[in-house]
C-alpha cells in the first residue's frame, strides 16, 4: 500500500469532475496517490530503506544516510 512511514500519508479518494459544457455534467471515481520516494535514512541509529513523500524529504523531517 502507498503510505509513507513519515507523516501516514495514505491514497485518498474522489470525484474526476469532466467540464465539457456550461455545467458539470459527467463525474468518474479517481484515486491520488501520495509522491513517495524509497531513501535509505537512519531509523533508531540504523541505516533502513523506508518510503517517504517528497513534502517529508523537502522539510528535513527525514535523516538521510
């Protein structure tokens, strides 16, 4: 599953909404998959492989080794 071990950042769910005319007019399901990176980062003084979104990376919330 898409999860990212940092921030729980799961797959979340919704309408894809087609605009073809002055009104909504057609809905389908959509799924938005969370943009997770595999890096190697220390976890509890170790080197491990661990998914992580890219907004944990940016914001130095991981330890990269």
């Amino acid at each position: 599953m898409a999860k990212c071990e940092i921030c729980e950042k799961t797959l979340s769910h919704g309408n894809k909404i087609s605009i073809a005319r002055s009104h909504v007019s057609r809905r389908a399901s959509r799924t938005w998959r969370p943009n997770l990176r595999t890096v190697k980062a220390i976890v509890d003084g170790q080197p491990k492989r661990i998914s992580v979104c890219a907004k944990c990376l940016r914001s130095n919330k991981v330890k990269r080794a």
